[in-house]
C-alpha cells in the first residue's frame, strides 16, 4: 500500500479507530510506503500514529520527497486493488475507484515521487 500527501496533516492518522486498524492490517505480514514533502505535522500532531509507526518499523517505509514542490506531492491512497487521490486538498475532494487504468497512472506517478525521495522520518533518534 501506499500512501502519499505533502504533510499528512489532515488526514486522521491520529485517530485510536485509525490505529486498531492499522493494528490488525500490519499482523498480516503487509508493506507500507508513506510519501511526504514534509513530516513535521506528522509526528507533532499524530503521536498515536508515531507511536504505532515505531513498532511496526520494518514494514513501513517512509520517504521525503525534497526535490518536490509540496504541490507536485499527490495526496492518495493506493492499494493494488483500490485506489484514492485528493483532486482538491481545501475542499477535500477527489476520486475513488476500482479502475485498473486510473490505478496504474497513480501507481506510476507514486513511483516517480519515490524514486526522487529519500529516507526520512525514522522510528527512533540516534544520539552521541
């Protein structure tokens, strides 16, 4: 699965409904890519999502998308057989489907932000 946004700063990850969730979807032995321009919000705002996010480190990925303007970070869902992006992020409206076509264009735009992303928000901080 992966999910892509600029902030993530809307979205509910905060939520308990959103962590149970996440809970029982992640003991399935699953794989989580998160894209993001920036994950400050993130980890300021959604402390029950960080806090799931370190336990379950080896399966999700999280990457930075710097080289991106925050506009060009789409904010979507997707699944290999479902699908979801925000066309309007104010008003929050978008498309959602099962349509192989719009799945795959989707699918190939996350690949290219990934591609140009880096490594970041990590699950723990290394001292000295």
């Amino acid at each position: 699965m992966v999910w892509s946004d600029p902030t993530f700063e809307d979205w509910p990850l905060g939520e308990r409904v959103v962590t149970e969730s996440l809970q029982t979807w992640a003991s399935s032995g699953r794989h989580l890519v998160l894209l993001a321009h920036r994950y400050d919000a993130l980890i300021r705002y959604k402390p029950r999502f960080v806090s799931w996010r370190k336990t379950w480190d080896h399966i999700i990925e999280c990457r930075l998308c710097k080289n991106l303007d925050a506009s060009e970070v789409p904010s979507a869902l997707w699944s290999p057989h479902w699908a979801m992006r925000r066309l309007d992020l104010v008003r929050s409206t978008g498309v959602a489907d099962l349509e192989p076509a719009r799945r795959v264009l989707l699918k190939e735009e996350l690949d290219e932000c990934r591609r140009q992303s880096s490594p970041g928000f990590s699950a723990t901080t290394l001292g000295l």
